[in-house]
C-alpha cells in the first residue's frame, strides 16, 4: 500500500511461479491421481472411452456426485460430516414428484418444496451440532434414518408405493433433466455453476477463511470474533441443498422418484472430497481438489465398464485410491509445513 | 510506586463457582508501558483470573475499572473491544493455513464492489509481514508461508503482533513460555518488552521465576486464590518469589529434607501417599 519497496518481501515469493510452489499446492496430489488414473482407463479403453460417449458417461455422474461432494467437501474442512445427504436426495426426489406429480402443481412449487426439505434437514442438522456436543457423524447418521423413514411412510401415505411417478413439463426438464447431443445431463452445466459458487465461497471471498479456521481450532475462531456456529448451520443447509438440488435433477431426468437409492452418494461424496486432498481431521482443502477428486472418482468408475473389466476390480481400484489418497494428503501437508522451516 | 498511567484496575474482587471461593480480595493495577507478572502455581487461580480480566466470567463481588470507569464486561468480545486482549500457548494460530490468513482471522481485509467481496491476499500478507517483523520476527517474510511451519515461539509472536495491531491496549499472555525451549522463550520475551516499549500494559503470566523477572516491573504472586505478595522489580530475590510460589515453604528447607530421606532410603525419594 505505502511504498513499493514495503510490497516487495510479501510479493516476490508470491507472485513467482515455479515447479516448487505448485507442488506444494493442495490440489498436486489430486491432479497427479486424475492423470494417472485417466491414462490407465484411455489405455485400456479406447478410442471411445477418450471421444464424446466417454466423456459423457463419467462427467453425467461426477455431476451428480460432484454438486453433493462439494458442500460435504467444505463441511469436512471445517471438521464435520454430513451423511444424512443420502436421505435427502431421495425425500427431495420424492417430495418434488409428490407436490408436481401427484397433486399436479407446478414445477416451480415442487422444486421450491423439495429445496426447503433440504434446507430444513440441514438446519436441523446444523442446530444439533452446534448446541450439543454430539459429533456430526452421529448426529447425521439419525437424522438420515429418521429422513428415510419419514420419506417411506410420505410416499406409501398419498401413493400407496415407493415410487412416484412424474413427468415435467418441456421447459423444466430442458434445464434440469435433459441430455444435450442425446449424451451429456445437462446437469454437468448446473455443477459447474455449483463449482464457481463455492469457488467464490471458499477462496474468493473473506468467509472462506472462516471456514479453515472452524476446521483448524473453532475456540480460538469465536475467540477472533468468527460466528462459528452461525457459519455451521449455514454450511450444513448448503449441503442439504446440494443433495436436494441433485433430488430434484433426478426426477426430471427419470420421470420418477424412488424411495430408496440415495445410499451411495453418502460415501461417494467422502471419498471425492478426500481424493481431492481434504483432510479428515478439517482445516485444509480445496475446490479445486474437490473437483479433481470427484473427477478422479467418476472416470474410475464408468472406466471399468469402457475398459470391460469385472466392476469389482473398480470397487477395488477405489479402495486403492482413496488410501493412497490419505496416505499423500498427508505426505503433501507434510510438504506443506516444511516449506516454512526448509526455505532459508 | 509508578507514576504512569493505571489501565485497568481490580478492586477487591471475588470470584466463586456456587460456594466453591476461586479468587479471594484480588486487588492490582495494571499500568500502561510495565509488564505485571502473575506468579502462581498451578490451581493457585491464575486462570480464573485471567478469565476474569478477559470477560469470559464475570467477578461475583468487587469492581475492574478500565481507564477508572468501572466496567462489566458481557463477554470475551466486550473486553476485546475496550482493547484486552488474551493471548494463550498456541496464540489461537491454525496450522494449515497462511500466515497473512491467520493475521486477519475474523478482520479479513477485502476489496472489490457491492456485495461480491474479495478477500484481498496482498494486502493481508503484506501487513501481516510488516506487523511481525516489526516485532523483531524477521525470519517471517512471506505472508502466504502455513502457520504450522513457524516454530512455537513465532507463532506467538505473531498473536501478540496481532493484538496490537488490532489496537491492544492490555496484552494478557497466559503462559506463554511454558511449552517453549530455551531459545524459543527469550524470543517471546524480547517481543513481550517490546510490546511493553510501545506503551502497552502487559500481564504476563507465568509459574517460571526466570522468565518473569528477565521482563517484569511488577510482580504478584498468587497462593490459593489470594495475592500473597505485591512487589515491585527488585524488590526481592528469585530464591525469594520461588520460595513465595512454593506456598512460603522454603525450597532449600524442601530439598533438604528430600535429600535427606533418599540418603536415608537407597536413594529413592520419599513416598507420596495416595489420596483416598
């Protein structure tokens, strides 16, 4: 600000671009893995897994993983879990078709509805954590049970079955359930706008930092004067409304809500955020990692089936990477820390 | 005794926990530009104290002036706004994140328009590095270096560089030495006269005799919730304040009669009995 000399020790070490410091960044782990693990799929797969029908088959489910893994991403830099996520795709799914299917309102009600279901489930969710000391993996765990149950006994009340049935009209299906080029969910576009969101959230603007600090020591962060649990609740209701947003582009994709089904996304959403260079225990991550992982975790995934491997082998490939995983946050943070202590 | 300018004043204060007496008649004062140290053992009440000052409780009977206005404090944030502030072993520091990050937590500086601010890094780090090394830290030079590399005492330093630019005006430090090595210690105490230098009041606390009497103008020593001694810089030897501290038992009188028994029992020192 003052003089250019005062500016030049912070930005001469900032400014510069070299080898070193991109190493150092948190997302070098995850940036390694996703290369790797894509040339070993574009390898055994093909022409078609690296043209346009492999490209859409991983990047339609990191779509659906990746705007869930996003929030519980910055829900686990701040020190918490969420797994009632894998209720609220299903009680969002269901409650849309309930309220546009069944009862014949518009779009507009049934989406409004079904993102108010998971903004309520994660501020009750938020409530719990922060006013007693119950972890959030438990507190989570029995709000997702309770979440199940209440979305069964909802659809088995008005419908008589598990699933409900609805089909949008032209407009809301374009935007949320659509394949463009017959391939690609349309989806993918939604989760990139969730990507600079949460971009813009976490990196860009001065609550980002809140967010580490919840992870790193939240005593000391209302001691600073950080509205620790305010910013909880908050981060819990972002989460629900990822998932209830994904709920929502579920029914419009398949024309139907099942009771069941959301299960997966609760470790998915974990594992892409890990492999993305999240650390368990909170205060370090990234969006970019976030991504990265999720990528990482999709191409995996659909690249068993392109590589004609037996799908076990990819439930073992994740396993693989997501230890490798921890075991490199934890060698990268190492890193990290060093440079401080190693630069003079 | 001193003629600068009393900051923050306790008057007869007493602190209790239902009938549990913490803090007994607590009476000091807190001058701007000396460090009072509190000298105690452990359970003697220091943290109570402290906690008091900072506004985590409120004193059950008794006043704390602040400028000589009697004040109640309704909380850690009260108190930080009238400028004390509190400083504990780790400096309230997160590892993982930056130094300029750190500096600026929950005072994040921002630029940009409308509702879309931008936290603005540059500046954060540039401050950040200017702050603490005017604090004499000048190892620290790159504001986006992660706090968890700096070394104990650093991490000190730059809370305590924080505070004050934050506009400290009273700088409690509880125990800041005690997890220190050797070096790391005389670090923080160089920063703790200098913060003393600029005309803050320091309250320094500690149960290391060494520490307290290399940086302290004043001294208090602490025995089961009461002041025992109110002295000023050299006004007592160090035998004196560790015999103080140890309850008025006299530590040479202490080591005497161990000694003695392990001569008397193959070298093993005497038996402690277990509480009931």
């Amino acid at each position: 600000m003052s003089s250019p000399a005062a500016n030049a020790p912070a930005d001469t070490a900032t400014s510069g671009f070299s080898i070193g410091s991109l190493i150092r960044r948190p997302e070098a782990g995850s940036l390694i893995g996703f290369v790797v693990v894509y040339i070993f799929f574009a390898i055994l797969g093909g022409a078609v897994f690296m043209g346009a029908p492999g490209w859409s088959s991983w990047l339609n489910i990191a779509a659906e993983v990746g705007i869930i893994a996003l929030p519980v991403g910055l829900l686990m830099i701040s020190g918490e879990f969420d797994i009632s996520v894998g209720a609220v795709v299903p009680a969002s799914s269901v409650t849309c078709a309930l309220l546009s299917g069944q009862f014949g309102l518009p779009a507009i009600v049934g989406i409004g509805g079904a993102l108010s279901v998971g903004l309520l489930v994660g501020f009750v969710n938020g409530m719990i954590v922060t006013r007693t000391s119950i972890p959030s993996l438990i507190v989570t765990i029995g709000i997702m049970f309770a979440v199940m149950g209440l979305t069964l006994g909802l659809a088995v009340l008005v419908k008589g079955s598990t699933s409900v049935g609805y089909v949008p009209d032209p407009l809301t299906k374009s935007l949320l359930g659509t394949f463009i080029g017959g391939m690609f969910n349309v989806s993918i576009f939604w989760w990139m706008g969730f990507i600079a969101v949460f971009f813009y959230f976490l990196h860009i603007s001065p609550i980002g930092n809140w967010v580490f600090a919840l992870g790193g020591d939240a005593e000391s962060a209302r001691n600073a004067g950080v509205p620790t649990a305010k910013l909880k609740v908050s981060l819990f209701m972002m989460s629900g409304f990822a998932a209830a947003f994904v709920g929502i582009a579920q029914v419009m994709t398949y024309q139907s809500a099942q009771v069941a089904g959301g299960q997966p996304f609760i470790f998915n959403s974990i594992m892409c955020a890990v492999i993305g260079g999240v650390i368990l225990t909170g205060g370090a991550g990234s969006i970019i990692g976030i991504v990265l992982g999720t990528m990482t975790f999709a191409v995996v995934n659909q690249g068993i089936f392109f590589a004609r491997l037996d799908p076990n082998v990819g439930s073992i490939i994740i396993g693989a990477l997501l230890l490798a995983a921890v075991l490199t946050n934890d060698s990268f943070r190492a890193l990290a820390l060093s440079y401080a202590t190693k630069k003079k | 005794m001193s003629d600068k300018k009393v900051v923050l004043e306790l008057k007869n204060v007493d602190k209790s926990f239902g009938p549990i007496d913490v803090l007994h008649e607590i009476s000091l004062k807190v001058r701007e530009g000396e460090v009072l140290c509190l000298l105690g053992d452990n359970g003697a009440g220091k943290s109570t104290l402290i906690k008091t000052l900072a506004g985590v409780h409120n004193a059950t009977r008794g006043e704390i002036l602040v400028d000589g206005e009697p004040v109640i404090f309704s909380g850690p944030r009260d108190a930080q706004d009238r400028g004390i502030a509190t400083v504990h072993q780790f400096g309230g520091t997160y590892p993982l994140m930056s130094v300029g990050r750190n500096f600026f937590m929950g005072q994040e500086p921002t630029k940009g328009f409308g509702p879309f601010k931008v936290y603005d890094r540059k500046k954060a780090n540039k401050i950040a590095v200017e702050e603490v090394q005017k604090m004499g830290i000048t190892r620290i030079d790159d504001g986006d270096r992660l706090v968890g590399g700096l070394s104990g005492g650093e991490r000190q330093s730059l809370a305590i560089a924080r505070a004050v630019y934050f506009g400290a005006r009273v700088l409690i430090l509880d125990e800041p030495t005690a997890a220190l090595g050797v070096k790391q210690a005389a670090h923080v105490l160089r920063i703790v006269n200098e913060a003393k230098k600029r005309g803050l009041a320091v309250i320094f606390i500690t149960h290391q005799v060494m520490h307290a009497m290399t940086v302290g103008d004043h001294f208090a020593v602490l025995i089961r919730g009461a002041i025992a001694a109110d002295f000023r810089k050299g006004e007592k030897t160090r035998e004196e304040i560790t015999d103080l501290m140890a309850g008025g038992q006299n530590m040479a009188d202490l080591e005497q009669e161990i000694e003695g028994y392990m001569e008397a029992h193959d070298g093993h020192p005497p038996k402690v009995e277990p509480a009931e």
